[in-house]
C-alpha cells in the first residue's frame, strides 16, 4: 500500500515513552526476571522495529510476535536477542525457524513428533528451540493437562535436536477485578509444573495484565505487550500501579474551512444539517486509514477545543464543526494532547465499543508513522 507520506496526517510515535513505560516495568520485576517485549501486529500499530528497539533500551531482553513473519521482521532489521513466536508455524517452515534463530510454541504432541522428523532428516547441527505451551482455561492453544504436558517434556528432553527452552501459559481475565478464573488458571499451571522433575529456562505467565496487577508469581519471564505502549490493559476499570504513558498520537491538519448557512447537509447520506451558521473544516483521514465511520460523533481537538466529526466518515476525508473561522493548516488532534485537552485511545475505543488494543490494530499502513 502506498504511504501518506505528501499527506499531513500522521501517528506520531513518542518512543521514549515506550522506553520508560518497559524500564518502569524492569524496575518492579524480581530481578531474576526478563522482560520480552511483545511486538506482533507491527507493534500494536506503533511500527515493530522501532517499538523493540525502544524496548530494549529501557531493559527488555527478548521479543514475543504472533506470527513467524513478524519474527523475520526483526530479524532483517538486525535484531539479534531472543524471539519468541506466541503462535503455532507451521512444520514446513521449520528450516526457517532455525535459520533466524527463533523459539517456537509447541501446543500439540503431532507438531513435535513431526518437527523430530523433519529436523533428523535436515540433519543440523543446531538445535530448535520450543516453549510448551499448557492452556489452563484461556480455551485457545496448548496442552491440557499434566499427563500430555509431561508426555511432550519427555519427547523434547529424549530429542538431541530440540531444546526444551520454556513453558508458558496464558490468563484470560488478569484484566478483571474478580480473581476467582485467574487463581483457578494459576492453580491449575502450578500443579501442572508439580508434576515435571525439571524445569527449561524461561517459565512464564504474564501478559501486561498480569505482571501489573498479579506481580508475585510472575516466573522468571513477562510477555509485556499493552503496557509497552503506555495503554492501561483493563481500559480503565484497574488503575495502573504505575502511570503509563502513551507513546501514540494521531494528528493532522484542516485542508479546507468553510462557512455554510443553516439548512446544509454534510456527507455521504446528507446525515448532519447545519442547524445555524457553521463553520464545518475538512480533515484528510477517513476509514481507509482506520479511522472507523463509527468514530461519527466524536469530538477531536483542534487549538485545545473539543470539535464534533460531522456527517458520515468517508473513505479519506471526513468533515468536523469549528466554533469558530480557523486557519487551513490548522493542527487537528484526533488523539493526544492539544493545549491542555486530551483524547485517548481509551476514549476511541468507548466510542467504537470496543478496546483500544483493537483501535491500535486498526490504524492502516497509509497512515505515516513519525518517530521521535
Ligand atoms: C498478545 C500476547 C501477550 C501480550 O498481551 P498484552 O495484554 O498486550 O500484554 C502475551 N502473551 C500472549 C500469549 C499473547 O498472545
């Protein structure tokens, strides 16, 4: 896709809050524990590269990504510390998990038995390092129990060319303020490893939620994701043990103003009328860029004052209402600060009824990512 680069609108990548949001995270952990920092989904729409790059400078050692493509990403990019993919690849692809160096997540006894095959038939001198993964409610991937949990261990530990590098499992309400689900999921992990004699490297539990709001226990990993960006997991029903801070913003700027009379419909639909005399600016983002026509109705800030986004959302404009006659170029902001006003992902999301993880996610390749 081509980039908006001749365009003014922008997500602005503040990376040295991703800095401080991972070493305020370090600072707290047992100091036996890493931090890898989880950078699937091109960062959570921040840009993979600079998000890990960032992270490693405030303390992460390591990288998790969702898919074996993300991992090579980092790889061509130069980064060289341990990456773990959180998912299941494919067997065939297993040469190139070797080639670049990468842990993969084993969740069935078929895949190592079959990786076992093909790694004796390539005959290679280095082995594949796995993390096993145990699902202990989250209903997703992994081994169920202790018994095929101990049967894959056994299968690993008896192949010279694996190595049994971590465990892990994953919580599915560490966000909540009711615990019972997350004690019943950790219960479940501690007496699965009271059944191994041994154990590998890494043994890991936490996503953000868990490390910021269940931090005894933690294992001698955290998979940061959320937090990295300076994004609250739980929106904003747990507050944060630490303040977070928010490493994007998505700005622009008015490409054109105008003053129409009472009576005039805005957009595709003719959905808003002016209702007297209305300053109306036109914004150049629109759905293509991931700025969603739910978002009509919602306020962005344009010299620290909250205007609504009228009429319908189109594909790479959209119109809002000024209060008053306002220079073309004028800065919009549709999320971030502006002159004492803030709007936040948080807030997007409430407004898409949905959680700013997605909103992150949504934010399409034309739009630019600017770093500093
Ligand atoms: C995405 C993911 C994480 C990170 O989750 P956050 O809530 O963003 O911290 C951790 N572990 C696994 C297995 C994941 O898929």
């Amino acid at each position: 896709m081509a980039v908006g680069w001749h365009r003014p609108t922008k997500l602005v990548i503040d990376t040295q809050a991703i800095t401080e949001n991972v070493c305020n995270e370090v600072k707290r952990m047992p100091e036996t524990t890493e931090l890898f920092a989880v950078v699937k989904a091109n960062g959570y729409g921040h840009g993979a590269v600079q998000a890990a790059k960032a992270a490693k400078k405030g303390g992460a050692t390591g990288f998790c990504v969702a898919i074996l493509d993300e991992a090579i990403e980092l790889r061509q990019a130069g980064i060289t510390d341990p990456i773990l993919i959180l998912s299941v690849v494919d067997i065939s692809y297993i040469d190139l998990l070797l080639e670049y160096d990468l842990s993969v997540t084993v969740t069935t006894q078929e895949w190592l038995e079959q990786a076992i095959k093909h790694l004796t038939h390539i005959e290679t001198q280095a082995p594949l390092k796995i993390h096993i993964k145990v699902d202990t409610g989250m209903g997703r991937i992994g081994f169920m129990n202790a018994q095929t949990t101990k049967q894959a261990v056994e299968l690993t530990q008896s192949a010279t060319c694996l190595i049994w590098e971590g465990l892990f499992t994953h919580f599915s309400t560490a966000d909540e303020v009711d615990i019972s689900y997350f004690n019943k999921q950790e219960q479940r992990f501690q007496d699965i490893i009271s059944e191994l004699k041994q154990l590998p490297k890494y043994v890991h539990v936490s996503n953000s939620a868990t490390a910021l709001w269940h931090p005894d226990n933690v294992g001698n990993m955290i998979r940061l994701g959320i937090a990295m960006y300076g994004l609250n997991p739980s929106g904003n029903l747990l507050p944060e043990p630490y303040p977070l801070k928010p490493a994007l913003s998505l700005v622009s700027t008015l490409i054109q103003v105008k003053k129409l009379p009472k009576g005039e419909g805005i957009g595709y639909g003719n959905t808003y009328t002016t209702s007297s005399d209305e300053w109306i600016g036109t914004v150049p983002i629109g759905y293509a860029d991931g700025w969603l026509r739910h978002l009509q109705g919602f306020s962005v800030l344009v010299n620290g004052i909250k205007c609504e986004i009228v009429g319908r959302i189109c594909m790479d404009q959209c119109m809002i209402r000024l209060p008053e006659k306002v220079a073309v170029g004028t800065r919009v902001t549709l999320i971030g600060d502006d002159n004492g006003e803030t709007i936040t992902m948080q807030m997007v999301a409430e407004k898409l009824d949905t959680i700013h993880y997605e909103v992150a996610c949504t934010f399409s390749e034309r739009m630019p990512r600017e770093y500093k």
